[in-house]
C-alpha cells in the first residue's frame, strides 16, 4: 500500500490526476473505472483542463462506473450517468460508447448485473479503478456486511448512506432506497486502485479501514489486500493515521 500526502483538497485532486494522467498517456486505450460525489470532482476538472490543453486524449479510453442508483433514469440530474456526463464525459473526448454505467431502469436485476459483468470482462478488466470512500466504509454502494466475493449485485442502501446522500436530492424520501454495485470481487481484481480522501469527517474511516482488521464490516478494509493500492488523501484525512 501507497500513501501519499496531500495539503487540500485540491492538491489531492491534482495529486490523483496526475496518476490517472500518467495511466492514460503510457496506456492510451486504458478501461478506467470511475466513481462519482464530491471526492473525485476536482480531480475530473484537472483531466478535463488537461485534455482541453492538449496533453490528455481519451479517444482510446473505456470507462466503467462503479454503481448507478436504481430507478433512476439516465437524464435524471440525481443519476450517475447524469453526474458522469457533466462532470467529465462531455468535456472530454471519450467515445459516448466506450462509457460504460449500469442501467438503474433495467427491471431484471439478475440480467443487469450478469450484463455488467460482462461489460467489464469483454474490456479486459480494469487497469485503474478510482474510489472515493464512504462514512460506513463503503465503496461503490458495497454496505458493511456484504460479502467480498460478490460481482456487480443490487443492495439496499444502508440508512447512514441514504443521509449521506439526500444532500443531492429534494429530500431523504427521493433518495432511491436501492442501487446497482460491481462488487468487491471486481473491484479488487483492478490491476490498480486509487482511493481518494478528503477532510475531517472522512479520518475515522480512513484510519479504521487501513489499520483495522479486514472484514466486510468495513468493506473497504479489503483494500489493504490489493497488491497495487494507493490512497491520496489530504491531512485532514490522514489525521488519525499519523
Ligand atoms: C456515494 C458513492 C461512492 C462514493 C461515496 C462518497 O455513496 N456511491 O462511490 O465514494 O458516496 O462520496 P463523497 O465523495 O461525496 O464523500
């Protein structure tokens, strides 16, 4: 595991850009797996600015989200895809096709998650996965509890997620209660994972994660299992770790 250190916010955006911006110059048709919140949107700004300058193409990229809520249509503003669109997708010169989300309108679940493994096996796996990290733990949706031998699966969000994440809705009742993930199994099987912190409120987890014991009660204490895992994160973030 790889810790590096970052002042703010920013710097871990730029700090993490610089990463996904090396992985796409020395591998021009990399599978990015990508996620969505707040942790990761200056970072999206920074390969957007580096892309417009002319240093960034990503006209051999494929990107796989982590997860889309279910119920949510494409262009509902609270979808991934909406978010991914925005934020990155548009402003940058990945292939509409070569993105890659789970479809949160599907009804046969099973079909879905069977579907979107596929969609990550057919790209080859995923060279560099980015996550942010939740206050339970989770990453992707993947809630306490589930188990890490899971592939792309729906899940009941889990109550403190479902506040965590009304901030972006009209209100807590508009939050879908349940939501497409890949699953640990496909996360860890990323050849390289980036997670990014930042903030007072992320140290608790941070610390417990990567220096409590491994258990699907903090799903993402799995990741100190990853031969190929860095964190970015800011002092705020690694307050605890210290
Ligand atoms: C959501 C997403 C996660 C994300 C987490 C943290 O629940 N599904 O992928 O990592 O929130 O979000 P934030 O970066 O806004 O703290």
């Amino acid at each position: 595991m790889m810790i590096i250190r970052a002042q703010s916010y920013d710097d871990m955006s730029r700090k993490a850009a610089n990463i996904i911006s090396a992985q796409v110059i020395l591998h021009p048709a990399s599978v990015l797996g990508l996620a969505t919140g707040s942790s990761p949107l200056g970072t999206y700004r920074l390969l957007i600015d580096r892309h417009r300058k002319g240093d960034l193409d990503f006209s051999a990229v494929k990107s796989v989200n982590l997860d889309e809520y279910q119920g949510l249509a494409p262009d509902s503003p609270q979808s991934y895809r909406y978010f991914m669109r925005h934020n990155l997708f548009q402003h940058i010169n990945i292939r509409p096709e070569n993105t890659y989300i789970p479809n949160g309108l599907e009804a046969d679940a099973q079909a879905e998650c069977k579907r979107y493994d596929g969609v990550i096996d057919d790209a080859g796996g995923i060279d560099l996965q980015l996550l942010g990290i939740g206050h339970n733990g989770h990453i992707g949706f993947n809630e306490p509890g589930g188990a890490f031998e899971k592939g792309t699966h729906l899940v009941a969000l889990s109550d403190s997620t479902i506040e965590a994440n009304k901030r972006f809705f009209d209100s807590e009742a508009d939050v879908p209660r349940h939501a497409y993930t890949m699953g640990i199994r496909s996360i860890m099987h990323a050849r390289r994972i980036v997670l990014i912190a930042s903030g007072k409120d992320k140290a608790q987890i941070i610390q417990k994660a990567l220096r409590g014991p491994i258990t699907p009660a903090v799903p993402a204490s799995v990741l100190q299992l990853h031969g190929n895992f860095t964190l970015v994160a800011d002092e705020d973030a690694l307050f605890l770790l210290r």
